[in-house]
C-alpha cells in the first residue's frame, strides 16, 4: 500500500516525516518550486530534500492540473493521496487516480477557521484553543467530512509562531492514525456543518496596519497573530512605516486620545488605545519596533519624544 503526498515546506515536512516514520510506503512525493517569501522563510524546510534523501521520485511543480502530474499519479498506483500545505486545488481527476482519493492536514479545528492563515487568524480573533484536522479532499475548500482532530491550546501570551509549533506536535500521532484507519476500512468519516464553516481570505500587508481606535486586547492579539517571521502588524510614525514587534498588555490606568504616545515603563512606551478621551482605557505597552529598512529596537529607544503620536 503506498501514499503519494503532495507538500511544500515545514508543515508539508512534519507530514511526511510522519508518515515515513510510521512505516508507510511514499512512491511519490510532490512539491513546489522554492520561494524567497521573507515571512515564511523560517518555516521553509525541503520536502524536496528529504524525499531526495531517502531516493523518493519527485515531482516539483506550481500547479495541480498538468498532465504530468496526473501521469505520475497513476503510475504511483498509490491507495491514498496526502495533502499537507499544498497551496493549489487538486483536481477530481487526481484523486481519483488513488483508490482511496485524497485526504488533507489543516491547521485549524474544522469547520472553523477554513481557508488561509488559519493559526495567523485564530490568534488574531483572540481564541484560545485552535488544532490540526484531516479531511476528506472534495470540490469544496476545506469543505470535506472530517476524519480525525486534535485539540491545541492557545495561551495568553502565544504568538502565531508558538501556535504554529504547537500544531506541528500533534501531527505525528494525528495523521498516521487516520491514515492506518483508512487503509484497513476502520475510520468513520464525521461530515462538517457546513452552516458552521467559516472561510478567511489569505492575509495580505494591509491587515496588518494597527487601527489604535481598536481595544487594546485586538491589538495585542493582531500583533501576537503576525509575530516573526510573518509580515510583521504596523503603524505608521512620522510618515513612515513602523513595525510592531512585540506588546503586552497591562496598562489600564493611562487614558487619552488614540495612538498618543503617554508613558514609558522601564524600556517599553505606553500607547492610547481605543475609547472616549475621558473614559477608562486599556493602553499597550510597545516592547520592540522596526522601522522598515531598519533593525528591531527597544521602544523605549525608539521612540525619543512622548509627544508623538501613532498612525499618522
């Protein structure tokens, strides 16, 4: 019995280390072509490399629909095919090459979270539990019957990074068994509420920009969500773009107008959050920046005049 995966980088890897580790057969391994994306070159393990290793045929490719692909598949005469942060559609045509079609490995607890960024966008909504899920491979995204799950926390000061790690962990146990079941007939596919799915749309620069007439908890959490080596979340300084590297929360006594700059405590800098001048507010406290083209900084250094104020 053997598995053609279909997987691009260190969640594609975790994958199919998994898979190897556990005993099954992988004919045939396919990957894209490397990328220089700078927010996720920390996550940018070969699956290449490893297949290439171990004298696994490769196919690398940036798309699903080629006539190659669906060739090589059938001559895998595999029984499964695995999907683990393959970043195309596969098509009916492919799965069906497999015996038993396609399964993929998400980074969410289905059927929240679908679609792109999951771990960047949970962390973002402030939750506080996010998971791994293996899925049946239908026409729709993210949409197929769920075939196993695992739970992970998400702590108060995790980052996406941290959360993303946390998900990695669960996978060596997660998906070898559903794949074990598969194969000998034993799993018992669980059909998603569909009226429960939610899709997110890919994260580009743009949400990342910090709106300070925002809670200071979404704020905290944007910035948790977007931590290195993803695009970092931003402001704007003195006309020029500013990353925000690091905050916490803790602040609750200072007040005043938005995005004004009030304190600093030790080597961080206090900023207004979102709330009526005269009214409670709960304020951040700036850890690190970087202005763009520049080098991450305590805030307290940064910033030299408490005057400023942020986003314009």
């Amino acid at each position: 019995m053997g598995i053609v995966f279909m997987g691009y980088q260190t969640w594609g890897l975790v994958s199919l280390e998994a898979l190897l580790e556990a005993g099954h057969e992988v004919p045939l391994v396919i990957t894209h072509p490397e990328t220089l994306d700078r927010s996720t070159a920390s996550f940018a393990d070969s699956v290449e490399d490893l297949a290439a290793s171990l004298a696994i045929p490769v196919l690398r490719t940036s798309r699903s629909d080629g006539e190659e692909m669906l060739s090589q598949v059938r001559a895998a005469r595999a029984d499964l095919i695995v999907s683990s942060n393959w970043r195309r559609v596969i098509p009916s045509g492919v799965l069906s090459a497999a015996r038993l079609g396609g399964v993929n490995v998400h980074r969410s607890l289905l059927p929240k979270y679908g679609g792109f960024s999951p771990v960047n966008w949970a962390v973002a909504c402030g939750e506080t539990e996010t998971g791994v899920t293996v899925h049946r491979l239908d026409p729709g995204l993210d949409e197929g019957p769920i075939l196993g799950q695992a739970r992970v926390s998400i702590a108060e000061g995790d980052t996406a990074t941290a959360v993303f790690h946390k998900c990695n962990a669960v996978i060596g146990s997660l998906l070898p068994q559903v794949v074990s079941q598969l194969l000998d007939g034993t799993c018992v596919p669980m059909p998603q509420p569909l009226d429960e799915h939610t899709f997110f749309h890919k994260r580009t620069l743009r949400d990342n920009q910090i709106d300070w007439s925002a809670s200071a908890r979404t704020i905290y959490d944007l910035i948790r969500a977007q931590s290195d080596p993803f695009a970092n979340a931003y402001t704007r300084h003195q006309g020029e773009r500013l990353f925000i590297k690091s905050a916490k929360l803790g602040a609750s006594r200072f007040r005043g107008n938005p995005g004004r700059l009030v304190a600093r405590v030790g080597t961080d800098v206090v900023v207004v959050c979102g709330g009526a001048a005269c009214e409670p507010t709960f304020a951040l406290r700036i850890e690190r920046v970087q202005r763009e083209g520049g080098e991450p900084l305590p805030a307290g250094e940064y910033f030299t005049n408490l005057d400023d104020r942020l986003g314009e």
